[in-house]
C-alpha cells in the first residue's frame, strides 16, 4: 500500500481512515486567513456504504489502498452461496449473499458483474444501470381495467417482486432498474 499526502486527494481514491476502507468523494481544500490549511472531506464507508464528513490537516499522509475490480461471471446457486467465475483466471469462487448485497435479485445465470476485492475480500459490486429480466408469475390483466398508470406485483425469474403496468403477463421480458429496483420498459 502507497502512503500519500491529503494534498494529492482525488475523488474516488479509497484510503484507510482508522482501520476501515473509504472511498473519497469529494474534497476540498481550505487555507483560512488564520491557522494552517485543511482539507475537508466527505469520505464513504466501502464496507457499510456510510458517508461522514472528516478534516485532515494539510500534509496528513494517508493509506491508499488499491482495490481490484474483477469481472466474474455468475454460474449457479450452490446451496445458499452464488458461484461466480473470474473471466480472466477461470478461477470460481463462492460468495455468500450477504457480501454482494442487492445483487442477486439483477442477476441470473451466465450473466456478468464486476466484484471490487479487496485482497479476497468482496467489498462491493458494480452492475450496468438496468438488466433484462423474465416475469415468472403475475396475475393476468382485467379485461376493462385500464385505469391509468395502475400497477400490479410480478415475481421476476430472480425471484424479485416489482410493480408492473397491467397489461403485461407471465413469460414477458422487462427492463428494470438496478438502482431503484423498479419497472422501466417492455424489453
């Protein structure tokens, strides 16, 4: 790990600030008209996702920290773990669900994602903005229902439940967004 200076922040740097990994957002330099210079930061949990704002003294020297974005590619379920294959070593390897979060409810099989790692340590994930998913179960349309903008549950094949218009049926593909978790479009 690289030692550097809060004089060379940049956003999206991730540092280690008293044991735990942080991804720097945003940060601003300041020199007052009296007492030495500062920087002020908002600086974001890897780990719990958490955002805290922290003043560093100019010249403070901190970790940096390299973490590796793998793509890997989801195979199967093996019990209650997700397996995924790195696409450049071949390598698989089982995840809990817990450490990837939200992701399980986007992805199905022979889909890809990129893991962050830390050392062999998964420490978030990264998806595209919106996927292709199948409807596995709704309730059929109304005939005359046409209320507008009404909504109905479907159970996607990921095993997500979102709001869908009523005219679609079991067996559609849709688009849904990854970072709501909401209907877009027919696909």
């Amino acid at each position: 790990m690289a030692s550097i200076s809060t004089n060379d922040f940049k956003n999206g740097w991730t540092v280690m600030v008293d044991g735990n990994l942080m991804q720097i957002v945003e940060f601003q330099h300041v020199k007052p008209g009296k007492g030495p210079a500062f920087v002020r930061t908002k600086i974001k949990n890897v780990r719990t996702g958490s955002v805290i704002e922290k003043t560093f003294r100019a010249g403070e020297s901190l970790e940096r920290v390299n973490i590796d974005k793998r793509e890997m590619q989801y195979l199967y379920r093996d019990g209650s773990d997700l397996v995924f294959m790195d696409n450049e070593t071949y390598e698989q390897i089982n995840v809990s669900p817990e450490a990837v979060g939200e992701l399980p409810n986007y992805l199905i099989e022979s889909k890809t994602a990129v893991l962050l790692m830390f050392g062999s340590e998964i420490v978030g994930t990264e998806i595209s903005a919106s996927v292709e998913l199948v409807i596995a179960e709704t309730e059929p349309g109304i005939q005359g229902d046409r209320v507008s903008g009404a909504t109905k549950p479907a159970v996607l094949e990921t095993g997500l439940t979102v709001q869908v218009p009523l005219f679609l049926e079991t067996g559609e593909k849709i688009k849904v967004d990854t970072r709501t978790g909401s209907y877009m479009s027919r696909a």
